[in-house]
C-alpha cells in the first residue's frame, strides 16, 4: 500500500510506486509486449486498503469499477489510493501517473461498505465426481497474455452444466508470497478467468 496519509476532510490515502523491473505483479504480466498490472491486483490493493481503514470491522467491496488499464512502459508508476468517506463506508479510487508533470489515470473504483456482521462464508462444494476439463491446468489466457511462472497455478477445472470448480495453487518456490499478498493477485486473476 506504502504510505498512509490522513487528509483533514476525512480522506485516506495510500501512495506507493510500482516498478516494471522489480515488481512481479507488473513483470509477469505482458499483454502485447506491455506489462500490465493485473486487475486482480487491483482488487488486492483496494481489500488491503479497506482493512488498513476499516480496522477489524466488517466490510464489503461493492461496485467496482474498472475504467483503464494500469499499463508501464519502462518505468515505474506512482500509485495514489484515495479513500472518501461515504455515510455506508468508503469511496475508493485507485490511480497513477508516470513521473510527477504527467496528468493521473483512474483505473478502478469501488465502494467500501461497512457491514454490521461479516457475511457467512459458503460451504465448500465437492466436485470429485465432476468430470475434469481439457482446460485443466492451462492458464485461459495464455494466447493473449504473456504470464510469468505463478501464473502457473491452473489444477485440475470441473465443468457441470453452468458450474465450474477449479483447483489452484502456486507453486511451492512462490508460497512466501502469501504472507505479502493474501488475496494473491496470480491466483485471483486465474480463477476469475476460469
């Protein structure tokens, strides 16, 4: 998130640069011959933004927005998170700019919505006795985006009439990787395409 800054209105922001040479997220992603960074990371940030304001209160995201791709092209992106209050939470905004004279790019909104209680978690389901798809194992994407290694984290995907199960794990070189990115960009970004 890098650094917090509290704004006399109210107004929460995070500022923080990310780098195409050193930042995974950006390096392994590659959409024609463009790093990019991936929406799931967007989301990433925004949940850790929310927890950093929300404390231990319950909250949901809600109504989010994707208005333009965060892409780099051989250098590093100052990236601003600004957090509005809002009577139920939260307005979230997410933006960069390339060095500090070029004008700021919007590239996702959403809400953070306080909640009274948190929303029960589902039950698992068991998908053992589905059938396992050809697109097992394979990123969805692949044609089209030029993915780094924990990228290759596709199992085995199941598919009954509209309902799809996947498996997906990274790579055991990448699991410190968690302890920096819960919600990990690589595997949101995989199972949301799947």
């Amino acid at each position: 998130l890098g650094g917090r800054k509290d704004v006399v209105d109210g107004s929460i922001l995070f500022e923080s640069v990310i780098d195409p040479e050193t930042d995974w997220r950006v390096a392994e992603h590659v959409v024609d011959g463009a790093p990019v960074l991936p929406g799931a990371a967007c989301m990433e940030l925004a949940h850790a933004a929310a927890c950093a304001v929300m404390a231990q209160r319950p909250f949901a995201l809600d109504a989010l927005q994707f208005t333009a791709a965060m892409t780099f092209e051989r250098m590093p992106r100052r990236v601003l998170l600004r957090l509005a209050p809002a009577p139920d939470g939260y307005e979230l905004a997410i933006e960069s700019r390339a060095g500090m004279s070029s004008e700021p790019v919007e590239h996702m909104r959403a809400r953070v919505v306080a909640l009274d209680a948190p929303t029960p978690r589902p039950e698992p389901a068991s998908a053992s006795d589905w059938p396992v798809s050809a697109m097992s194992g394979q990123p969805a994407q692949n044609r089209l985006i030029g993915f780094g290694p924990r990228w290759n984290c596709v199992g085995d995907i199941r598919v009954v009439q509209n309902r799809v199960m996947g498996e997906f794990a990274l790579a055991e070189a990448f699991h410190g990787d968690l302890a920096v990115h819960p919600m990990h960009p690589a595997l949101l970004d995989m199972a949301a395409t799947i």
